[in-house]
C-alpha cells in the first residue's frame, strides 16, 4: 500500500549525567561553538538565541535554528534536543547524524567531561492512507497492549539495551478518516553515537512499515 507523508518529524534528545553548569558560565563560549559546528547547517549567527525566560541557572536554554533545513537544536542545563522536518529528513543519510554529532560536540567544546546518560529518537508523522485508519489499527499493534480509546500503544525491542514505544492512532492535524498519526520513541543508552541512533530509528520505522505493507510517497512533503 502506498502511503503519502503528510508531515514528518524527527526529535532527538540527549539528557546529560550532570547539569552542564559550564553552559551558564560560558554562555558566550557556547555561541561560538555552536555556530562553529552548526553553521555548515546554513544556521547564522542571528539564529543563535538565549531563551531563557528568567536569570535562574536551571532555566537556561539556547537554541540554533536553520531555516533551510526546518531544523532546531536547543542547549538546556540538562539535555540536548535536536528538531527537524521533511527536509533535513529526505536528504542522503548520515544528514540528521551529522548534525545531532556537530550538536553534541559543540556543547563539550565548552563543558569538555559531558556525559550523556540516556538519548531517545522520536520519529514522528502525519499521513495519508489507502484506506481508513480503523481497518489498519490491527494490523499495526503487536500483542495487546492498547492503552488508546481510538489507537493502539505498544513496546518492541531495538536490540541492546534499547526498546521503543510505538503509538498510532488517527491524525488530529490532518482530520480525514484516511490520515494517520504515528509515532516511535527510541530509547537509547548514551554510549550509543548518533549515526548508530540514527540507523536504529530508520531500521525500526523500516520494520513496522514493512509488517503492514506499507511504501512511503513523499510527495510535496
């Protein structure tokens, strides 16, 4: 069956061992590396904000936006998350790893004995079936763990020390009896590197595609 994507995301985030108090005292530092290993992302200097809402340590949040690539990393006391949509996606791999490392690697320029203590891979998307969602709901779920009135929730295995949570459901953005929601939250340890991530997450997705008979079409997307 040929699915087309409607929308596509993909949430990285990195929780470190320790707050990363060196973020706060050399804030500025952390601009400079940030736009030293992410600019090659078409990420200006005008694109690295403090977003920080109060003066409290605990609060801090910078965060580096690429226009061009729909993409979002945000620097917090105790993690790192890395945002992206459809464009950085469809480009040829490693792309998304290549910039979740260039992130991780900017934030141990200024706090160099980082340790990242778990990381998930959230890829997410809206799209738009053959058929209506209710006629494929039983084909998706594994055993039966449902926890969702209209959908099905799940957990499968992603080899060592990694599982997933695998929710689907109809697409409340996308409203139509064909379209679906679905998402896969990859649970990693933190000695995993991110290309390794990355390829578990597609390999996963490529999995529960292929136990439904499903082909993506990109489309517009």
């Amino acid at each position: 069956m040929l699915v087309r994507v409607l929308r596509f995301d993909v949430v990285y985030t990195a929780r470190f061992a320790r707050p990363a108090y060196g973020f706060v005292a050399r804030w500025v530092d952390l601009y400079a590396a940030i736009h030293a290993r992410l600019g090659r992302f078409r990420s200006r200097p005008e694109d690295i904000r403090f977003e920080s809402t109060g003066g409290q340590a605990h609060e801090f949040h910078v965060s580096c936006t690429s226009l061009p690539l729909d993409m979002i990393a945000r620097y917090r006391l105790g993690s790192l998350e890395v945002w992206t949509r459809n464009a950085l996606l469809t480009r040829e791999p490693p792309a998304l790893a290549e910039v979740i490392a260039a992130a991780i690697a900017a934030a141990r320029d200024v706090v160099p004995d980082l340790t990242i203590e778990s990381q998930t891979m959230n890829p997410m998307g809206h799209a738009q079936l053959g058929v209506p969602v209710s006629q494929i709901l039983d084909q998706v779920a594994i055993g039966s763990d449902w926890a969702r009135p209209r959908g099905a929730l799940f957990t499968v295995s992603a080899g060592d020390e990694a599982g997933a949570t695998v929710e689907v459901q109809p697409s409340a953005a996308f409203p139509e009896q064909n379209n679906i929601w679905a998402s896969t939250i990859l649970e990693l340890p933190g000695s995993v590197e991110p290309l390794d991530a990355a390829k578990r997450a597609q390999s996963l997705v490529d999995d529960l595609l292929r136990r439904v008979h499903v082909d993506l079409d990109w489309g517009k997307s």
